[in-house]
C-alpha cells in the first residue's frame, strides 16, 4: 500500500516539470542558450542539440487559446494546430515565447497552411517533408535535412560540425534506448503502472532541457518502478493499446475513461510513443545526415501515403504488449488518421483485436459520451 | 427471485422488473429536467423487497443510490433486444438525444457497436422537432403519412431542417408529405450509420419509435435487412439491464 503513495510522487514530479519548465527556460535563456521550438516527431532534434540549442516542443494541450486562434484559423479544424497558432499568438506559452526559431514540416494540411500565418508573428522555418517514403522521398528529406543545418547555422550565426551531430546522435539513441525501456516495463502481465501514468512520463521528458539527467532519471525510475510496483493490483485488467492522433490534449479524458471502465492503457504508439521513439538512428553510418534522413522518414505517422510502417508497428506491438483491444483517438478534423482509421480497424479486427474509434477535441462536453463509448467497449471485451 | 432494471434515457425513464424467464412489470416516465427524481420514481414503484438485484443504465445511471450496478445502455440494448426478438444480429437505437447501431454475436454478445451522439440529426429529437412544427401528435405518424408522397428534406441538421420545413409549408406543401419526408431523411441516415457496421442478419429497432410502423418500414427499405421489433421494444434496455441484474445475483453452481 506505501507503494500507491511512493509511485505517483516520483510520476508527479515529472508532470510538475511541464510547470517548472517556464522558469527553468528563462534560466536557460540568461545562460544564452538558444531555444528551438518543435512541433512534430518528424524534427530530427539531433541537428539543433549539436548547436547547443534546447529544443522544446510547442505541440499545444489546452483549448485555451482556441477561441483567438479562431478569429484567423477556421473553426472545422483541428484543435492542435488551433490550440498551437493561439498560443503562439497570445505569448501565453513560455515555449513559443522563448523560441528562437520555430521549425515545423509539411505534415499534414491544416499545419503546413497554418505555419504560413505562423510565420507572419514568429519566425518560422519549415521543412519539406515528403509525403511517402520511395527513394526520391530520402533523397529531398535528406537534402532538408542539410537545409536545416544550414538555417540554424546562418539564423545563429553558429557553425554545425558532423562530429556534433554525431555526438548528438548517441545522446539520442541513449535517450530513446530509457524511453524504450520504460515503455516496454508494460511488456510485463499485470504491467506495473497506469496509462496515465505512461503518457505523463513519455510527455514529461519531452520537456526535459537536461537530456543527460533526464536518461538517468528515466533509468531510475525503471528501477523504482521494478522494484516497488505492485503489479497483482492490475491483474485482470484489458490490455488496451492508444493509437491515433497526438493525444497530449484529450489524454485526460480518453485515458482515464479508459482505465475508470477497467482497461489499463500497457501501449501508446502514437506520437511520443513507440511510433516516434522505437527506431534508433543508425550510428555506424558514415553519412550523419543519411543517417538522421533514413531514421526520420520511416516514422509511420498517418501523413505517409501509403503508410506500412504504422501497421508493421501495431503488429509487434499486439503480440509484445499482449494487447486484448485497440483504442484510437483521432482529433478532429484530422483528415489522414480519420481516413486510416478504417484501415486500423480492418487490421486490428483480422487479427482477432477489438477495436474502438473515437472523434474528439480539447473541449470538455464530450466527456459524458466518452465514458459511456469507453465503458461500453470494456463491456464488450 | 427477481431483478429491476432502470434505463434512464434523455426524454423517457424506463423500469422493468424481471424474474429470469418474463417481464413481469414495466413503467415509463418522462425524464425532463430531472433525471435522478424521476429514476428514483420508477424505483419506488417497481421495487419490491424480492428484488436481488437493481441494475442502472442510459445517460443518467450513475444517479441511482439504491443500483447495485451500472452497465452501459449498448450493453444493456443488445441483451434486452436479444431477448425480444429472434436469432437478432444488429440492433438500431433511435434514442432522444443519440442513436445507436450494435452488432451481435450469435450468442447475443457485443461484437463492435457505433454511436452518433455529437448532433440531434437522426436522433428523437429531429422527429420532436417536426411534430412541433407540423403541429400534429407523434402517435398518429402511421396514420398521418399514409398513402402519402415523401417531400425530399435535405438537410441534415436538425436546425436548417427546421428551416427547410418551415419553406416548405411557406411554399404550400402538404404537411403529411413532408413529415413522411422527414421520416424517410432519418430513416436513411440511421440505416447509412448502421450499414458502417456492415450487419447482416435480423436487426431489431429499439427506442420510443420503434412502436410505429413507418419508421420500421422506412429503415427496413433503407437497409435492404428485415427489421423486427417488439411492443416493448423501448424497454429493451430497462429489460436487458434487470437480466445483466438477474445473471448477476443468480447463485452459482
């Protein structure tokens, strides 16, 4: 029973350092660091870390500013790129409003036309990444990728040297190798801890500026999470994967639907999950930028057309995670998960998965229905 | 022994009380504006003290003290529709405020369901709203509209349909046209929302409009399925929630 206390507070404290962060960027800023602001898992983070740069991601989670955002974006579209173009708007995030330079990338409709209004009020530089993963793909988000590295080194007036992106490459693949292994804890039956649990850590150290403390912090909360995790509590729950849209903003009430009706969330494959974690950048390849290109692009994000690598994900992920169903949130408006996710629901039924497809965005009134959708799919199971 | 089944829905409180083979009594009340008073009502007057076990489903279940339970209204719709009605595979749920679509297994289980509950369209509601207008009783649909010509009523919201209605009768159109249009446009989109489930086999319609024949028809035509109900067709779930209830507190072995 102490375990019940002992886990959250150690969680807490990851979740607290999303508040903590604000302060911790304006300490940064008087120590002259540069901050990068990053919207998508597609963002080979390894280029700005060689410049020294804190990279900070600006994927919006409230509906606050959604209403500001309204008076330019239209309202059928998705809450996320609302949510971001608000705060940017509205210098109410302390990421947007320390970031140097912004870099996003041609994903999907709705971001590559919003970016245009973006960089009206903030400088923004956006990359072109391709919309499938042929071989001509590789070759332009490579050249993007040079592209890049030469903006953040005129934009800073810095100079970005092979060695650094080399070095900066390990320190991911480190990064990702803590993350991997944290996730992968909910391999076990029972596994040791809550989805919301899972998603506030994966989201947590996505605003960790520290990446070398933030690696030993994850290692060691493995360790506590090993060691005190009363697992039996979760015995007999349905193993539920999230995949989807980025939840950051719905995963309070999608999550916690999910496991008050008896699920445990044990895999998240959408963004800052596996989907953007598993793969590491391949260190031995001589080309850094080859490398980070190779790596970057086969990330199966819905944007992809056609798209194997999401399902060549689910896939492991079903037999490692011994998954009993599948739920996918998809935002709304968000035109290329909400056409996949027929696709999703084919592959994962075939299989012998239930699945369960829910439409959603950063305002509470749909909560009531949620649950019922949620509870209803517990029954089912 | 026997059990008690309470659906609260968004216009009508449902009850049943059930003793493992028949419906002994039903009871519906109005929900209005308050749907934990008027649970409790339909709790007062069914409960008795053989009751094993009460069990609580629609929007307002989780206002019932005296529920031993909570299940949600698919699950609870698809156990009480299976019970009404033969060899049933999908059921449809037009509902006050949402409306439903499940698919069953052969042994009566939930195999995948789908809810429309973002919009009035397709739901009661929409048919509220054109009783209002065309200013006749929802009870003398069948009779209204028969042998009539369907006006095409295109809108899908419930507030430009108004709207359209309104046009309509502006431009001398026969009411019972239009309400056997408004009809056929509800119809078609429920039958659209359920065939996402790809059913197949015999679907069977729940909710306050499965009691008249115009609505069965029209989503039997639109479906290409035979559709059956059943004269308690809008207990299903207060039925399907007091038999969860009775497999519940029956005693093992």
């Amino acid at each position: 029973m102490e375990l019940v206390k002992e886990l959250p507070e150690i969680f807490s404290e990851f979740g607290e350092q999303r508040r903590k962060s604000f302060m911790d960027a304006y300490a940064l800023k008087q120590q002259g660091i540069p901050f990068v602001g990053a919207f998508c898992t597609y963002l080979p983070q390894e280029i700005p870390l060689a410049m020294g740069a804190a990279v900070v991601g600006l994927c919006s989670k409230t509906g606050e500013t959604i209403p500001e955002a309204e008076m330019v974006l239209p309202r059928n579209l998705c809450p996320l790129i609302k949510a971001s173009y608000g705060f940017a708007k509205t210098d109410k995030c302390p990421y947007f409003y320390f970031s140097d330079l912004i870099i996003g990338e041609t994903t999907c409709d709705g971001k590559k036309k919003m970016y245009e209004l973006l960089g009206q009020i903030k400088p923004v530089h956006v990359m072109e990444l391709p919309n499938s993963q042929s071989p001509a793909a590789l070759l332009l988000w490579k050249s993007e990728i040079l592209r890049l590295k030469e903006k953040l080194e005129s934009h800073f007036g810095v100079t970005i040297t092979e060695d650094a992106i080399r070095e900066a490459i390990k320190l991911k693949n480190r990064e990702r190798q803590a993350i991997k292994a944290f996730y992968a804890l909910q391999k076990q039956v029972p596994a040791p801890m809550d989805g919301m649990s899972l998603h506030q850590v994966l989201e947590g150290v996505q605003f960790k500026f520290d990446r070398e403390k933030a690696i030993d912090e994850l290692w060691a909360l493995i360790d506590k999470i090993q060691r005190e995790s009363d697992r039996e509590k979760y015995r007999g729950r349905k193993r539920i994967l999230v995949t989807g849209s980025p939840i950051g903003g719905v995963a309070a009430k999608t999550i916690q639907a999910i496991e008050e009706a008896g699920g445990q969330v044990v895999a998240m494959e959408n963004c800052g999950g596996a989907k953007s974690v598993d793969e590491l950048v391949d260190e031995e390849n001589p080309d850094v930028y080859d490398a980070l290109a190779r790596r970057y692009l086969n990330i199966g994000c819905s944007c992809m057309t056609p798209n194997p690598n999401r399902f060549k994900m689910l896939d492991e992920l079903f037999e490692e995670y011994r998954v009993d169903a599948v739920v996918e949130i998809v935002l709304q408006a968000c035109h290329t998960f909400a056409v996949e996710a027929y696709s999703v629901k084919k592959f994962a039924t075939e299989r012998g998965i239930p699945y369960l497809g829910v439409e959603t965005d950063y305002s509470t009134s749909d909560e009531g229905q949620l649950r019922t959708r949620m509870a209803a799919f517990m029954e089912m199971l | 022994m026997i059990t008690l089944g309470i659906d609260c829905g968004s216009t009508t409180t449902k009850g049943a009380l059930y003793d493992g083979s028949d419906v002994l009594r039903t009871l519906l009340l109005p929900t209005r504006a308050r749907p934990a008073e008027q649970m409790q009502a339909v709790y007062d007057a069914l409960y008795t003290p053989e009751v094993a076990c009460t069990v609580a489903t629609g929007y307002g279940r989780a206002l019932l003290p005296q529920a031993d339970r909570t299940i949600t209204e698919i699950t609870c719709h698809a156990r009480g529709a299976g019970m009404l009605g033969e060899a049933v595979r999908c059921v449809i749920d037009i509902g006050g405020q949402d409306c439903k679509a499940i698919l069953l297994h052969p042994d009566g289980s939930v195999a995948d369901f789908a809810m429309n509950d973002k919009c009035a369209a397709g739901t009661g509601r929409f048919i509220e709203m054109m009783t209002r207008i065309l200013d006749f009783p929802i009870e003398e649909i069948d009779r209204f509209v028969e042998g009539h010509q369907p006006c095409e009523i295109s809108s899908m919201c419930t507030v430009f349909a108004e709207s359209e209605i309104v046009s309509l009768l502006a431009a001398g159109a026969d009411r019972a046209d239009i309400a056997l249009g408004v009809v056929q446009s509800i119809c078609r989109r429920t039958a659209a929302f359920a065939m996402r489930l790809s059913p197949t086999g015999t679907v069977f319609f729940t909710g306050g409009l499965a009691r008249f024949e115009s609505f069965r028809r029209t989503i039997e035509e639109a479906l290409g399925l035979p559709v059956v109900t059943h004269p308690l067709a809008q207990f299903a779930g207060a039925i399907g929630a007091a038999a969860l209830g009775y497999a519940k507190a029956m005693p093992r072995g």
